[in-house]
C-alpha cells in the first residue's frame, strides 16, 4: 500500500472539508509532519503557543490544573480534530493546558501567524475556527461545573453525551463514540476512580442506555 501523503492526511480535518484544491495545497505547504511517542507531551502549561495542531493518527488529551490543583481533563481528540486553536486568540502567546499523546501520534503543526493569515483571506475556515474556539471554551467551563454540581453517574452521562457530539457516528441502535474508550479514560474525564466508572457503566446497560462494541461506546436512543 503506497505511504499516505501530508495532502491526504489534512484532507481528513474536519475543519477542511469544503476547502479547495487549491487551498489544501497552500495549506500543505505551510504545514509539518511531526510524530510524538505514547504518552510524551506535545506542550505544556507554560510553552509558547506558536503553532496550531492537527491530528492525523492517534489520541490527544488535553487538560489543566484546577486552582486546587487538580487535573481537569477536557477533552479525548481522534483523528481528523484540531487542536492548539486557543493560542490564537491568546495574546499572551503561552499554552495554559496540557496536551500528551495517549498513543503514537501523528501530527500537521501549521505556525500561528501562518494561519492566522490563512484564515484572514478564508473568512468561511475563520467562522468554522471561531465557531470551535467558542464551543472548547465552553467544554471548559462544562468540565470544571460538572465536577462541583453533578454526581458520579451524572458526570458519566455528561461526558458521554458530549464525546457524541464531537465524535458520533449515527446508527440504527444509537450514536457509536467514533473513539476508543476506556473506563480509565472515562474516570480521567469526569475526575472517578476506575471502579466507580465500571459500576456506572454497568448500570446505564442495564437501565438501557449504553452498549458496548468493539470499545466503543453507543447511547442507545430514548
């Protein structure tokens, strides 16, 4: 099978999919191919934000602190999702999260100011990243409220919920999380020990809500 290319990889962002030709060869042109080992940072709280991140191959985790100092997952990204996007409208120029590769990842970094000059002259791309700047500010702040007011089975139905909507496949049966999960993922998101997620999770089965295939989980429609 003949190695996939850097113009095939991006053309699998999500965020590209109406772009032309044209453009994804610009695009590939700015771009770099970078791989990262399982479970080695890409950045840390602190680095300077100079790029933003695409992810070809792999899983990303991207999470904080707590003033507390607890860590608050936000998110688990799949291929074809963005990240880094907030040090575009960071002025301070550093990263205030953490991203780790969960598995050997392949990655496109594209340099900010390259495009941010890409998205001045694509004013439909600039609406798609305003519009996913705004939704991951607000996954943040669902994250961290999810934690004080919600109880364990809550926060799992929570983050089930919303991992649906950022990476759900429709089926007959359901919405499939198009992304491998564990219980430990899960517990990392919604801050529960492996144990207390297997039980719940035990539980949204048997009240018909869940089911497993493949490690992938289904929300079964109400």
């Amino acid at each position: 099978m003949p190695t996939k290319t850097k113009l095939w990889y991006l053309s699998k962002i999500q965020l590209f999919s109406a772009m032309s030709p044209q453009d994804m060869e610009q695009m590939e042109r700015m771009s770099q191919m970078e791989t990262t080992a399982k479970y080695e940072p890409i950045y840390l709280p602190g680095d300077a934000a100079t790029s933003v991140y695409f992810l070809k191959k792999g899983r990303v985790r991207i999470s904080s602190l707590s003033s507390e100092g607890k860590q608050i997952i936000h998110s688990i990204l799949g291929p074809g999702n963005v990240f880094g996007e907030l040090s575009l409208v960071d002025d301070e120029g550093e990263h205030d999260n953490l991203a780790e590769a969960l598995d050997e990842t392949l990655l496109c970094t594209i340099h900010k100011k390259d495009f941010e000059n890409f998205l001045h002259t694509h004013p439909q791309l600039n609406f798609k990243v305003t519009k996913l700047i705004g939704f991951r500010l607000k996954q943040v702040t669902s994250r961290v409220q999810d934690l004080v007011f919600k109880n364990a089975q809550e926060r799992i139905e929570s983050v089930l919920e919303s991992l649906s909507k950022e990476h759900g496949q429709v089926l007959q049966e359901g919405t499939m999380i198009n992304l491998p999960l564990t219980h430990q993922d899960l517990g990392e998101l919604t801050n529960l020990a492996r144990p207390t997620v297997s039980d719940i999770m035990k539980r949204l089965q048997a009240q018909g809500k869940v089911l497993t295939k493949k490690r992938k989980i289904i929300l079964i429609k109400q």
